[in-house]
C-alpha cells in the first residue's frame, strides 16, 4: 500500500462523514437552546466534512501542497467531529436518546483526520506500522497500569480497614492511593526488565539551576491551567469533577485530607511520572518526534482516568479529561525540556499537596467544596 491508498481511504473516510451528517439527527429544542449558532449543526458538519472531502481530493489529484493539504483534510474533519460531538454531550446531559449518525460522524471524522496526517508527514506503510506498533505497547503499559492499581486497591483495602481504627471511607480513601503509587510502580519495574533496561536506566538526577527553575515554571503551570478551567467550566455552566475522596464520603475528616495529601505528594504523583514519562514517553521518543510524543503521553494519560468517569454525564467527563489532557501536557515539557523525570515527579507531588491542601482548609473553615 503507498501513500496514494491512504490518501484515496481519506476520501472515504470523509465522503462517509458527510454521508452520515445528512442523515436526519434529533434535534429537540434543547440543541438548539445550547448551541446557539446560526446554522444547525448537522450543516455545519456536512460543509466541514465536504471541506475534508475537497482537501484529499486536491491531495489525491495534486491540486494541494502539504500544508494546504492538511489545513483542508484535517481542518474540515475536526470542524465535523466538532458540531456532532457538541450534539452528542448536550442530548446525553439532556437523557435524550442519541440516533446512530453523531457518533458515525465523530468516528469516521476522527478517521480521516488522523489520515490527513498521516498524509502530511507523508509516511511510508512501514514507517506507520512502526508508529502504531510503539503506541499499541505503550498503550498496553498505560491500560496494564489501571489494572494492577484495581488489583492492588482489592489487596491493600482490606489491609487498611483491619489496620486502619477508622471508618471504612477514610480506610478506601487510603488505600486507593497507596494502590496507586504501588500499580504504577510495579508496572514501571516490569517493563523496563521485559526491555532489559533495568531501573538504572531511569533516567532521573540531582536537579541544577535550569531544572529548579522548570519546576517553578511548571508547578505555576499547572495552578494556571486549574483555576482557568474552573473559570471556564463556571462559564459553561459544568459542574466541576468531584474530589475521589469527596465522592466517597460527603462529610470527610480533615485528617482525612492531610493523610490523602502525604501519600499522593510524595508517591502517587511521581509514581505516575515515572510510568509516563520515564517509560511511556521515553518509549515513544524512539518513533515519533518529541512534540508528538508529548501530545501522544498525555492522550494516554487522560485515558486513563476514563473508570472515573463512566457514570459521570458526558459533559463532565469531556471536561474532567480534558484537564486532565492539559495537566500533563505541561509535565509532558518538562519531562522533554530536562529528560529529568525528578523534575515531573517533584512539579506533579507538590501540585496534590497543594489540592489537597486547599479541601482541608476547605472543611477546617467550613468554606463551600462544591
């Protein structure tokens, strides 16, 4: 298969997108009350979608450059998925039931425009078969890691609530993060012997100047990212994700937080940056360029929290993975500006403290958490 086979499963790809954008979608008046847009959005996915359309056809006759090329093929697919998706989160949050064309056209949207790069980068088959093989493993480490926390949390919940003289929240809460820091820990041990690396070869040392520097920079990083998401999702009128030791106990213990905030500063936080930073970003560095291989680590890391959110309303979870997204994009930089995973590790520990810190001010002085 050469390029020009990619680029005529492009035109497929976004000739379905526009096919299932013509299909008739709900449209109760509460779409039209959320998104208040001049043109309905089935339209504006089908223009966008015949925008991608247009853009692998020029690919495919060579009437478009590279970049032209991928201003139309990808620009046109995300201004499709765009519009379906925002129909999808507001009949979901509405409990209106959703017809099969959005999430088609979401699907086959994304498709295309995952194609369209591949065309940019111009790609060979062997080049992209390398690609998605690095991510298959580096996405099977990520999903191997959620697992053993599950079976760690099993093993060490029922050792916390026998040792543990207190009520069973605060003994899950506990162990929770304990599980935590243990899965991602044994994942990050496993891996680098099955690669016959070793722990020697984490790639971690005292920090200098620069890389004290980096951290400040990215600890005030994250707070930035946090508080305008907080002003974004007031704007939107989404409700903040809730706290996972909130949720599990509407009235918590103030001690309840300083425990939680010990045990995610000093192991969750870094234990998670060691896996993905010193493991599954590292691990990419040997096929993709090290922008993508930021961009590629953080998708991988918001996945993760998916279980969190599988009950949540769709409008929540987008935003709750989202900044989860944006969070580790800046450890991510980090992490590719020092190839120092203390540097990570110590940004992302203080950034727990510091929000658990915040709830246990919150109920000493009995301000609003919600």
């Amino acid at each position: 298969m050469d390029r020009g086979r990619f680029v005529d499963m492009g035109i497929a790809c976004a000739a379905l997108t526009a096919a299932a954008t013509l299909q008739p979608w709900p449209s109760p008046p509460v779409v039209d009350d959320a998104l208040p847009i001049p043109v309905s959005p089935p339209l504006l996915a089908t223009a966008f979608a015949l925008l991608s359309l247009a853009g692998f056809l020029g690919r495919r006759y060579g009437w478009l450059g590279r970049w032209t090329g991928v201003v139309a093929t990808v620009g046109g697919s995300m201004g499709a998925v765009l519009p379906s998706l925002s129909v999808i989160v507001v009949l979901t949050d509405a409990g209106i039931a959703v017809s099969i064309w959005p999430p088609l056209a979401v699907g086959v949207g994304v498709t295309s425009g995952v194609i369209g790069i591949v065309d940019w980068a111009e790609l060979r088959v062997d080049e992209l078969l390398d690609r998605l093989d690095t991510l298959l493993v580096a996405s099977i480490v990520a999903v191997t890691a959620v697992i053993a926390t599950g079976v760690f949390d099993a093993l060490v919940g029922s050792i916390t609530t026998a040792l543990l003289v207190v009520d069973r929240g605060f003994a899950d809460a506990v162990s929770g993060q304990l599980a935590a820091a243990a899965g991602f820990v044994t994942v990050t041990v496993v891996y680098l012997y099955w690669r016959e690396r070793g722990i020697e070869s984490i790639d971690i040392r005292w920090l200098d100047t620069r890389e004290l520097l980096y951290c400040l920079g990215g600890f005030i990083g994250l707070l930035l990212v946090l508080l305008l998401s907080a002003e974004l999702l007031a704007g939107l009128g989404v409700p903040p994700s809730p706290s996972g030791v909130i949720e599990g106990d509407l009235d918590p213990p103030p001690e309840l937080f300083l425990a939680v905030l010990l045990i995610s500063a000093l192991l969750v936080g870094p234990a998670e940056e060691l896996l993905f930073r010193s493991v599954i970003q590292r691990s990419l560095y040997s096929s993709f360029t090290r922008t993508s291989s930021v961009v590629l680590s953080s998708v991988l890391y918001a996945a993760i929290y998916l279980p969190a959110y599988a009950t949540a309303p769709f409008s929540v979870a987008l935003a709750g993975l989202a900044l989860a997204f944006t969070l580790s994009l800046v450890l991510a930089v980090t992490y590719a500006r020092t190839d120092n995973v203390l540097v990570p590790a110590l940004i992302h520990g203080a950034f727990n403290a510091f929000q658990y810190a915040v709830l246990y001010v919150a109920v000493i002085y009995e301000v609003g958490l919600g």
